[in-house]
C-alpha cells in the first residue's frame, strides 16, 4: 500500500500552518509566563532591597 496516495495534496500546507500556529501559541506563552515572574519578581526585589 501507498502512503502518498492517501494523503491529500493540501496536507502539506495544514502541517505547516499547524506548525507555524503551534510554535507561535508556544512562543506567546513562554513570554508571557517569563514577563509574569519578572513582573512579579521586581517588585518583590525592590522590596527585598528596600528592607535590607
């Protein structure tokens, strides 16, 4: 049996959005759980300094 005859043409095009899409959500979720601890961390250090 071959694979290549039944796989749509367009896959190719769905794998790569999918790709793009996935590795853009994973981007925007990383960056936006690193600017929440720094967001978070700041002023905890500020404090931290402020006390010592």
């Amino acid at each position: 049996m071959n694979v290549s005859s039944l796989r749509h043409p367009k896959e190719n095009l769905y794998k790569m959005l999918c790709i793009i899409i996935g590795g853009l959500i994973w981007v925007g979720l990383l960056l936006g759980t690193l600017f929440s601890i720094l967001i978070f961390l700041i002023p905890v250090a500020f404090f931290y300094l402020a006390i010592k």
